[in-house]
C-alpha cells in the first residue's frame, strides 16, 4: 500500500492547457474549444461537451465555462436544445469571388449574400504611411468605419474603412450599414473609376480572433484595397481580413492558344498577366 502511495504522490502532474497567463481563461477557452470545432474533433451537429466535463477535463471553474459557452453560442458555434444538450451548429463553408477585372461594381461585389455589423465610426488622425496611401496630409483627419461580415449568421469577415473627412463627414449612421462604395457613387455622386488590390496571407491577432469566431494566430486572408476617382485621387481604403475556413476566393483564368498565357476574361476587358503562374 505504501509503494502505491508513492507512486501516486511521483506521478506527474498533466500538461498544462493554458499557458499564456495575460489572457482570461474563458478566452483561451474558447479559442481552443474553436479549434476543435474547427478542426472537426467536434464534428459539425455533434454532441457538445456539458459544462460539468469541461470543468473535469480543463480544470477550470464553472464560470469560465459558462462565459466561454456563452461566447460561442453568440458566434453562432452552438446551440442548445432544451432536455437535449448542446450541440455543434452545422457549419459549411461558402465562396465569393475574387475579380481581378471588370468594372467597379464587379469588383467590390462578393456575390454573396452577407449582414453587416458596425462596430464603430470615429474620428481619427492618420498615420504617416496612410496619409501616403490616401495622398493627404500626415495628421490629417479622416472617417474610419469597423465592420463585420456575416453569412448565414457566422462573422467572415473583418472590414476596416477609411475615408477622407470631408467625404466621410457627409455619411450617416444608415449609410455605414451600407455597401460604402455604393454609397459614395449614389448618394455623393462620386464615379469610382479604378481600384488597386494588394493581397496578403495574414494571422489573426486577439481583437480579430475575438471578432472573427477563431483563433489567436489562425490564418486569415487580407486584401487592402485602394479605391480611386477621377485624376486618380484616392477617395477609399477598404482593408479586409477573412476567414480562411469559412470563405475563400475563386479566380478564372482561361487560355487563348496553347501556346499563349494565362488571361483573365470580363465582359468589358481582357488583360494577360505574361506568365502561367497562377494556375
């Protein structure tokens, strides 16, 4: 009996499960009951674990369980079932498209049919490589709109949008519930001729984790896009972070000869990029 004591009293203590000591613990919670679902260890439809085994498995109190819960039933991750459970919504993943040519509408369109959350309009100065960007006045001020993206309910994406002040000052609260773009070519009459997009691979830091429905340093798809107006003055920067696992982009590249590049086809132009990558 005193050998197993022993034993028992030298057995090592688990991994820990939570390691950064800066973040609540219902957060890291989340992220890793996220990353579970997202990875399909929690199948989409499947059986939630109860709170009481969450408690017994992570060992953290109730309360962080609970506010964790709470989180991803707000994201829309899961859902209860009264005298059931809780259970795994159905999660299926959806694509928009990516115009690399055409006309403006074609680009700033999803095709999608999506819901817009603002978070906030505010005020603010611009930076100096901003102010580079819209061709103002490092300092100046400018409109900037924070907005996320749902589809069927589920955050996509993470919008950022940034106006001159003169323009910006004339939206109203409806007008940011709105496609921006639209806005600025209906109702202040601005055309909005050309645009120029930068496309990134990206990671998601803790505010867009948290925004997002994900977590800390997954991967996220960022396209900066700079809108402009006659004499190509920059009137618009929308900068965008999507969710790799819920959306992507698809592109058509099609061939004229066999012998020829890769070209992108629109009803109104065409344009070789000289190469066939891509494919």
């Amino acid at each position: 009996m005193r050998e197993r004591n022993a034993n028992l009293n030298t057995a090592k203590p688990p991994t820990p499960t939570f390691e950064s000591k800066g973040v609540p613990l219902y957060y890291q919670l989340q992220n890793i009951l996220l990353e579970k679902i997202h990875s399909g260890v929690l199948p989409d439809g499947g059986r939630f674990p109860t709170e009481a085994e969450l408690v017994k498995e992570y060992g953290v109190s109730r309360i962080t369980v609970r506010e964790a819960l709470r989180m991803l039933e707000e994201l829309g991750l899961i859902r209860r079932e009264v005298g059931r459970g809780t259970f795994v919504t159905e999660h299926r993943p959806f694509t928009g498209s990516l115009k690399l040519e055409g006309s403006m509408n074609e680009l700033i369109s999803l095709g999608v049919a999506t819901t817009i959350k603002v978070l906030r309009v505010t005020t603010t100065k611009v930076s100096e490589e901003e102010a580079d960007m819209l061709r103002i006045k490092p300092g100046s001020l400018i409109s900037r709109c924070t907005r996320v993206r749902f589809h069927n309910h589920e955050p996509f994406s993470h919008v950022v949008i940034d106006l001159p002040y003169e323009i910006g000052q004339q939206l109203t609260k409806a007008d940011w519930k709105r496609p921006v773009s639209q806005v600025l070519q209906e109702k202040l009459k601005i055309d909005l001729l050309e645009a120029q997009q930068n496309i990134r691979a990206s990671l998601a830091d803790a505010e867009l984790a948290r925004r997002l429905g994900t977590r800390i340093g997954a991967a996220l798809l960022a396209v900066d896009r700079l809108v402009f107006t006659h004499g190509r003055r920059p009137v618009e920067r929308v900068v965008t972070h999507y969710r790799s696992d819920v959306f992507c982009f698809k592109v058509h590249l099609h061939r004229d000869n066999p012998d020829g590049g890769w070209t992108f086809h629109n009803k109104k132009t065409r344009k070789s990029n000289g190469s066939d990558e891509g494919h």
